[in-house]
C-alpha cells in the first residue's frame, strides 16, 4: 500500500546543528557510560512536535494514531502485522536509502528513557554480532551499527512523558545519506501520547487509517 507525501529538503542541509557526528564525535563501545547528556529532555524546538503544540505545517502524514509520520515523495509504506496478537506490530517507510521505522513509547516526564532504552539496544547488538558505535546527533545519542551488508542508524527524542525511537536499516552504500533521511522524517512527526496512564516503556498504540486497514483486510480474505 503505497501512500505518498510531498518531498521536502532537510533544512539546513547537512550544516549546523543537523550535521552528522564528526569522527570525533563518536566514542567506542566501553566508552558509552561516561557519556554525560546535557539534559534529560532533547532539544525539539525544530521538532519533532507534540500534538498538543503543534501547529498545521501542510506536510502530508500517516495518521497512525500515537504518531502522524510524514512520507517523503516516491517512498512506500508497508504494514507489518501481528499474526498472534492480530493487530498492528509496525508500520515501515520504504526509502530508496533504507526502511524507517518510527515508534512512541510511554515515559517519565523528566525523560531520560532512551538513554537506559540505548544501552540495552547496543548490548543487544553487539550479542549479535554487530559493530557498534555510539555518538551525539541532533537530539541526544545515536547508534550506529554494521550488522553483515546492512547499516542500521538509531536516533531518539526524549520528551515528558513520550520517547519516540526512529531506526533506519540500508545498505552500507546509502548510510551516509540515510541519516539525513531518518532525521528528517523523526523531525516532523507528532506524537499523540494521550492522557491514559500507563507504565515507562509501553509502546503507544498505532492505529491505521480506514482506507489502509481496509485494503489489508481485503487482501488477507484473498489469500
């Protein structure tokens, strides 16, 4: 199910504040814990937004309930679901530079959860086998990783009372530029968190629009 956006430029391009990490800007493994954020909270004054203080830009998103994601022009999406629990597990953004995932979870309001949810994913990644590497981007810590031909980037936004986590997964080729595509999407998405109380770390629901569930729906009665 293809659903296309306008294509917007990254702004800024790749200077400034939303340049990739420099080389000396990345640290080894055993280096993570003496990693000192300057705060708890990411800096998201260019996004991306919470609903409650967003205001209408006319960028074309998805409206996947928890978060509205922008789709740049000629990408596609693609639903993955839960064949247990029969609902959705993620819903992908298939770019020429790689797939992109971007997923809400619950948090505390003084934030601070992606840098516990970070540690746990470069041990996981590691266990597998990947190279690792962490360094500073736009909002905090980012992850890089090599795992067999395949560059995965992992960035994430540190907000009161929601984390929101973007990964992109692409060929080594496209890594470069897959940084920038991954930040521009995670930059102009909103999150609908929701005044529901729920526990740290539990995903927020996504929801698909009408005419996508419908679609699926049909095609899994032909199947």
């Amino acid at each position: 199910m293809g659903i296309f956006g306008r294509k917007r430029r990254t702004e800024g391009g790749s200077a400034g504040r939303h340049a990739a990490p420099e080389a000396d800007d990345t640290f080894e493994d055993d280096e993570y814990d003496e990693y000192d954020g300057e705060s708890e909270l990411s800096d998201v004054s260019d996004g991306p937004f919470d609903v409650a203080d967003f205001e209408d830009d006319g960028i074309p998103r998805i409206d996947l309930g928890s978060v509205k994601v922008p789709v740049p022009d000629g990408s596609q999406v693609q639903v993955e679901m839960d064949a247990e629990a029969g609902g959705v597990r993620a819903v992908h953004v298939v770019t020429e530079q790689g797939q992109i995932t971007v997923s809400a979870y619950a948090a505390p309001r003084s934030g601070g959860l992606w840098r516990e949810v970070s540690a746990e994913l470069a041990d996981h990644l590691r266990a597998d086998g990947a190279k690792v590497t962490i360094g500073r981007g736009v909002w905090g810590l980012e992850i890089s990783a090599i795992v067999g031909d395949v560059a995965l980037r992992f960035v994430g936004v540190d907000r009161p009372r929601w984390m929101l986590r973007g990964v992109i997964a692409g060929p080594q080729s496209e890594a470069a530029a897959a940084v920038e595509v991954l930040r521009e999407i995670v930059r102009r998405t909103i999150v609908d968190r929701g005044d529901a109380p729920m526990p740290v770390s539990t995903p927020l629901t996504i929801t698909l629009p009408e005419a996508v569930a419908e679609h699926i729906a049909a095609q899994q009665q032909q199947g």
